[in-house]
C-alpha cells in the first residue's frame, strides 16, 4: 500500500509495538523497513508515538524528596556541566550519544527498542568497569549489580558511543571512556541467531591504521557484554569490532 | 501531543523550555534550577510510578535531569516538546532501573488512574494541557480492561508483547491484540475530539 494515506492491515500490531518502543529483533527491522517507505504507515505510526507519548502524562505527579533540586545541580556542577560549560557526553557527526538528541524516526524507534530490551544493569556495569579500569584486566560481566549502583553521571566519564552496525542493522552499542583511564564496553543484544554461543572477539582498529584484538567474550543466551580498560588513548580508537575468533568482522561501530 | 513546553513554572519564572534548555546548554546553573523547579514533581512521579521505590525513583529522576542537562544544546523543539523528551528520558531510565532490579511491575492501574482520581494536576497545567490529559484519562477509562493493561505495560514499563502475554497468562496474539485495540483506541479518541 506504498503511497497511500492508509495504513496497512497487517502492519496493525507491528506499528503499535514500534510506537510503544517494545518491538524488537527481525520484527522491528521489519517493520521500520516498511514504514520508510508506506507514507500510510508513517503517519499511523507518528499518531500511535505521540499517543505512546502522552501517556506518560497521566502518571501520577509525585514531590521529591527535600535537597533534590540541590543534587541535580551538585551532579551537574561535577559532572562540569555547570562550570566548565561542558558537556559530559562528547558529540561528533558519528557518534551516537545515550541521551535522546536529533533522531530520525528509524532512531526514535531504535531507541524505543533499545530501551526496552536493554537490561539496566549494562549501565551501571560500564560504571563499574570505569571504577575498575585502573585495576586489573578485562571484565566480563555476567551478573547484575544491585539497584543502588545505579550510577551518579557526576562519577562517570566522558564517554564516545556509537551503534554496533552489522550490514545497516543495529545490534548493540560501544562506549569509550575518554577520561583518564580510559575503557572500552561493547553490548551485543540483537545478534544473528547463529552466533549463539559463539565465542566472539572484540578488535579495534586505530587511528595509524592498525588493528588490535583486545580479547574474547561468549555470547550467551542472545547477549553479551564485555569491557576492558584501555592501555591506549581513547582518541586512537576509530572502530570497534566485534569479530568472530577465525577473524571474519561480524559488526563495527565507528566512534 | 501534549505541550508543556509554555507552562508557566510554580516560581512564577516565565522563561519558556527552550529558553532555559538553551541557558542550561551554557552552563547556567539558574536555568537549571528553575528547569528542574518546573518539572521535578512529574519527573519523579513517573519515575516513582514506573519502579515503585523512593530511594530508586530519585536517583531515575536526578540521572534523567542531568541527560537533559548534557544534551540541553542539541535538543531540538521541532521534534518534540521538552517535557515529551524528558519524560521519554525519565521513562527510559526507569525501565533500565526496573530491570536491574529484577521487579516486576506494578499494577499499571496505578501509574495510570492515580493521577486524576487525585486530581493533582497544577492548576496552571490543566488550562494549558491538562485538556488533552484528562481526554486521554478518560479514553484510557473507556479502554477495556485488558487492552488497558496491555497498553501500560508497554507505554509505562517497557514491556514486549511477549512478556506482556507471559505477565498475563494470554496468547501471544491476545497479548498483540491488545495493544494495538487499546493504543488506537486511544489515539482515536484523541483524534476524535480534536477534530473541530
């Protein structure tokens, strides 16, 4: 129904799950494939995301406790964004920040998804491997913190994100910490079922044109995530890998 | 889409969103301040509403004003309104924290009705958008009972068809069935009267 103002029958579920930010994997590929190009489509789903949207309206206002406001502005002030007028999360044309910045819709929906597939406990693991990147070795993370990790973003590092692509289709993310000591994170969440349980590699290529494999992590039961201090400038790296273990590049994400 | 981006804060500072979103994305701490003023009650009652627990809700609702903060410089009011973005932020963070802590949801009737029956929506916000928020309460009010939940559970703690059929001990298909009848529903009736 390419052209036409109506959406299409059976595109009804998949385009309120996209609007709602809960669809995923191949479904979700899917259906953003065909709403680039069903205008009908398009519009049903820009109406179902501003409903989606709104709802979140009606939750219940609710006062913080006393001193919140205050440790906004403590966070901020730490994190440099008061003082130093910098931001914590550096912007370059290709990276992609965490935050919620300019998106397309093809983003808007990515990141509905990501949001919701994306365990919580990956962030305050990056937050934990940046306490233990002066330390020791590669960390692989295989439990979840507890909720109280959540981590301040006064106490974490400037940081470089970007997609982990492979042939257009985003399948995780990698984050740079380009502080002091600096640490590289790679979440794959979306993978091809046949990697299952496959033993991967992460590799990064930098800036003198080199490649460097930094070590290996199983993806189990759909997901993996890894990470590993760096014992290299952040700024070296301009592409991180994940690898299969006989070399063949399975997704990269330029930062 | 709700706006608030106008609404005037309970300080009396008048300043729109993007002003102090563009104050902010200089460093202005008092932009920041007034930003925060303004919207921290809705900010951490979704919050609170999504994980349910005081202490987690105010580190959700501290996280999602300082992302707003980090990114004051590239948001865009074009694409959504400040409040849609930081609740979307808000929502996002709650859902991350929500998982981390294994908790199931609560049950979304609670996020979604306590608000009007309360009836604690700032006077100032209703004459600008409680309007539209109130026609959505009372479209979601007229939704079935299933498909209201379904929708909650999606739209407020990230809940995939999936997990939503396991949740409720449906189908699958019920499970998908749900969601799009109950979201269009809404949308209808949004659309509906807002068709002069």
């Amino acid at each position: 129904m390419t052209g036409e103002q109506r959406p299409c029958p059976d595109r009804h579920d998949a385009l309120a799950e996209l609007a709602l930010g809960t669809l995923a994997g191949q479904e979700r590929s899917d259906a953003l494939t065909h709403v680039e190009r069903c205008v009908g489509c398009a519009r049903e789903l820009a109406e179902l995301s501003g409903v989606a949207d709104d709802l979140l309206t009606l939750a219940p206002l609710a006062s913080p406790p006393v001193g919140f406001e205050l440790g906004v502005v403590e966070r901020a002030r730490a994190a440099g964004a008061v003082a130093a007028h910098r931001l914590p999360l550096r912007h370059s044309r290709r990276a992609w920040a965490f935050g919620h910045d300019r998106e397309t819709l093809h983003d808007r929906a990515a990141r509905h998804d990501r949001a919701a597939r994306r365990p919580g406990w990956r962030l305050a693991a990056a937050a934990a491997l940046a306490a233990a990147a002066a330390g020791a070795g590669a960390v692989l993370l295989t439990s979840r913190p507890a909720p109280r990790q959540l981590s301040p973003a006064a106490a974490r590092p400037a940081m470089l994100a970007s997609r982990l692509l492979h042939a257009g289709r985003v399948l995780g993310d990698v984050r740079v910490s380009v502080g002091p000591t600096p640490w590289l994170f790679m979440n794959v969440d979306d993978h091809d079922p046949g990697w299952r349980g496959q033993l991967v590699a992460c590799e990064v290529t930098l800036a003198d044109g080199s490649t460097r494999r930094l070590g290996t992590f199983r993806l189990a039961d759909g997901r993996g995530s890894w990470g590993v201090p760096l014992d290299m400038p952040a700024a070296a790296v301009r592409v991180a890998s994940l690898v299969s273990v006989h070399g063949t590049v399975l997704a990269t994400a330029r930062l | 889409m709700v706006d608030l981006a106008r609404t005037p804060s309970s300080s009396g500072d008048e300043a729109s969103d993007e002003a102090l979103l563009a104050g902010m994305a200089v460093g202005d701490e008092r932009a920041g301040v007034v930003f925060v003023r303004r919207y921290q009650r809705r900010v951490y009652g979704l919050a609170l509403g999504i994980v349910g627990d005081p202490g987690t809700a105010e580190d959700v609702a501290q996280e999602a004003f300082l992302r707003a903060w980090a990114h004051a410089s590239v948001f865009d009011p074009r694409r959504a309104g400040a409040s849609t973005w930081l609740l979307t932020i808000t929502r996002n963070l709650a859902i991350d924290a929500l998982r981390l802590r294994r908790a199931e949801p609560t049950d979304p009737a609670d996020v979604v009705f306590s608000a009007q029956s309360r009836g604690d929506c700032p006077p100032e916000e209703a004459a600008l958008s409680g309007d539209l928020r109130a026609r959505l309460a009372g479209a979601l009010a007229q939704v079935p009972e299933g498909q209201r939940r379904a929708v909650a559970l999606a739209a407020f703690y990230g809940r995939s068809a999936k997990e939503i059929a396991d949740l409720e001990r449906i189908p699958l298909g019920t499970a998908k069935s749900r969601i799009r009848m109950g979201l269009a529903k809404l949308r209808d009736a949004v659309r509906v009267e807002e068709t002069p």
